[in-house]
C-alpha cells in the first residue's frame, strides 16, 4: 500500500478537464485548473485499488 502525500490532479487530455468533487458528492470535471474542489489524494490500498479522495471535502470517489 502507498500514499501519494502530495494532492494530484487527474485531468482528461481528450476534455481538458480536472476531475472534481463538490461538497455535496457531485463529480464532475472543470477546466479551471484554480478550483479548489480538484485537489485529490490518493491512496493504493492493495493491488488492483485506488482510494480518490478530496482534500477540500473529505469525501471519496465511489
């Protein structure tokens, strides 16, 4: 298991969009490279999974 400690930002070449998650559990992506809400923490729990969770909301993608 790892922890990236530093926040990353998954971002969509074919969109140009930041991955974001809003407080109230939206996902969505922005172009907004400055959105508070695309701040992201990631965590490999075991082989094969990825926790994404939001610095700014606490909450984790599902």
């Amino acid at each position: 298991p790892g922890n990236y400690k530093k926040p990353k930002l998954l971002y969509c070449s074919n969109g140009g969009h930041f991955l974001r998650i809003l407080p109230d559990g939206t996902v969505d992506g922005t172009r907004d490279r400055s959105d508070q809400h695309i701040q992201l923490q990631l965590s490999a729990e075991s082989v094969g999974e990825v926790y994404i969770k939001s610095t700014e909301t606490g909450q984790f993608l599902a």
